[in-house]
C-alpha cells in the first residue's frame, strides 16, 4: 500500500476519471460497482476491460477492494482520503439552506439556545448526527500545578487555576514517584504551559504524546506521562450537544459499531478529546474510518469546523455520519454553519 501523498503521482488521469466515477456511485447507491456497470457510465470512455484493469490496478494501490469475489469494488479508507483530497468537487450551500441556517440561528437567541439550535439543524440537514461543544466563554487558565507523592502508586494534583481556584484530585500512576521526580515534573510542566488555557494544555500534550519519546529525557517523560494523567481528569467547562443520534439508525451499519457509539455519545470523553484536536485548526477538519483514532469510530466518519467568537476560536461543531456521506455536501453545510453560528454568538445587539 502506497503513501498518500505518492497516490496521485502514480494513478494515471484516465485511472483517477474512473476511480471518481465509481466512489460517486458508491456513494450514491451504497452498492459495490462492477466493471460493467463503470463502463457505461457517461466520460467512461473505454471497455469492461480496460476498466478490469484499472480495478485490479488500483486494487493494488490500496484505493479499492472488493466485498466477495464477483459484487464489484468498493473504495477502501485510503480511497476515500485520495477522493476527498484529490477529486472531490465541493458545492456551495444552495441559498435555500443558507437561508434556513440563517433563520433558525437567530442572533437574539441566548447561547444555550443557539448550540442546541445548531445542533439540531445539522442533523436535520445531514441526516447524520450534529455535534457542538458549547462556547468557552470563561476561559480556564493554568496558574500553577503541584505533585505530591502518595501511596500505592498515586499522586495528589495540585492545581491552581485563574487567579485563586484550587483544584485537588488523586491521579493513579503505572509506578511509583520520587518526590525529587514529581517536583521536577511540575517545574517542567509550569515553565512549559503555565498561563495556557487547560483545553490548550491537553491539546499540546496529547501532541507531545505522541511524538518519538527516544528523542525525550527521563525528566521530560516523567513530566509528560503524569501530566497526561492529572489533565484528562480537569473539568475545563468542555461539553457538548448532540442532537439526530437517532439518524444513524436509518444507515447501513454495524449494531454492535452502532451500540459502542452510542455509549461514547453518552460518555462524552472520546469524542470530546476529537474535538479538542480540532480546535487549533482553521478549517475543515475530515476524519475518516479509522483515522480519528478512536476504535468506537473506525465505520464512521467526522467532519467538524471550528467557530469563532471575538475573533477567537470558542468551540468547534460538526457531524458523525458513516464513511459512505456525500462529503460533497457535507463539507459546505458544516463550514458555513460554523460561521453563522460565530457571527450570532458575537452579535451584541
């Protein structure tokens, strides 16, 4: 299986017309598509043939497999990235939907009203679940933090939040601390991100878990692995609504996959912490299958947007849907619902 970014350079133009052709029928009809049915298709300009070729070539590239023997090809996870990054035609929101986002997300509202509002409209208009975390409207900031050795493998957090709040909790390590360790570790930590906002914090640490711990010192794993811990415990005001879970009863989709989606809609955790990796971003953020990270998520797929208010990013909204959504669509109704729902957070009357 090749690289992403390779992908383009090694499919052939007349290979990538028919790939985008069969991920457009696919997603349509949500059916395998054989090689007959592609070569009738209008700008499929060759024979069954030609087009068995191209399946089995780009079989080999990882884009396509195919269900059971004779049902036609499907586009695997790869494939869907290669078609919503390389091929895929985005079309505007037609005026009608702009016009109902635009309405039912009046300025007046208050702002619980508008998340719940957005909420429920992006269910309605995707037919998919709608997410949106709620506005950070008070900030929490990290002052200082503490590390105090317990027994049985624990320590007591120490945090200081803001000007004055304290917050305590007891943390579960997989091995004992030294106090001289611990004192090190929240030196490290203060210097690092004291004065950051806590969802700041967790984002940047989530990142530094994930980067090559050869290159890191002892000091700097120590500090990472108990900060990890002591950060996901904080209640940083994170929460959101989601509205239309119901829809994706009507898709084809596992019941199991369906049911441990459902507890993480109630859990909150998992999904929160997705995101949480969506806020510093700019724009669309796509995650398909198994790219989110989250197993619960591997037969789904989630695109999200942040919003703004005050010209700062305050939340981020989107919806979780199966991997065989018109992104088409999608894309747009999730991008322009972000920017209506800032513009009304930041009306001031």
């Amino acid at each position: 299986m090749i690289g992403q970014r390779r992908v383009e350079e090694v499919v052939g133009e007349r290979a990538q017309h028919v790939f985008k052709v069969l991920v457009e029928r696919y997603l349509s009809d949500g059916a395998p598509v054989a090689s007959k049915t592609l070569a009738t298709q209008p700008g499929v300009d060759v024979s069954s043939a030609t087009v068995r070729n191209i399946m089995v070539e780009l079989e080999s590239r990882g884009l396509v497999s195919s269900p059971h023997t004779s049902a036609g090809r499907v586009p695997t996870t790869q494939g869907l990235r290669f078609f919503v990054d390389s091929l895929l035609s985005v079309q505007p929101l037609d005026p009608e939907g702009l016009r109902k986002l635009t309405d039912e997300l009046n300025p007046d509202m208050s702002p619980t009203e508008l998340i719940e509002a957005a909420s429920g409209l992006l269910a309605e208009v995707t037919r998919m679940a709608g997410l949106v975390t709620l506005p950070r409207s008070v900030q929490v900031a990290l002052r200082q933090v503490e590390f105090l050795p317990l027994t049985a493998n624990r320590v007591l957090v120490i945090l200081v939040v803001n000007e004055r709040e304290v917050q305590n909790r007891v943390i579960h390590t997989e091995r004992e601390y030294t106090e001289s360790e611990l004192l090190q570790a929240a030196n490290f930590i203060n210097r690092e991100y004291g004065g950051q906002t806590l969802y700041r914090v967790r984002l940047e640490l989530l990142e530094s878990m994930q980067a090559d711990k050869d290159r890191m010192d002892v000091m700097m794993q120590t500090a990472l692995d108990i900060a990890s811990k002591a950060f996901d415990l904080v209640d940083d005001g994170g929460d959101y609504v989601v509205a239309g879970e119901s829809n994706l009863i009507e898709t084809p989709s596992d019941s199991e996959a369906l049911r441990h989606l459902f507890e993480a809609f109630s859990r909150k955790r998992d999904i929160l912490h997705l995101l949480d990796r969506c806020l510093s971003s700019d724009g669309i953020q796509l995650f398909i299958g198994d790219e989110s990270g989250y197993e619960v998520l591997d037969d789904y797929s989630v695109v999200t947007a942040p919003y703004r208010v005050g010209g700062q990013v305050a939340g981020v909204l989107g919806v979780v849907g199966p991997t065989r959504m018109a992104y088409q669509n999608v894309i747009p109704i999730v991008d322009v619902t972000a920017r209506i729902l800032g513009a009304a957070l930041d009306y001031d009357g």
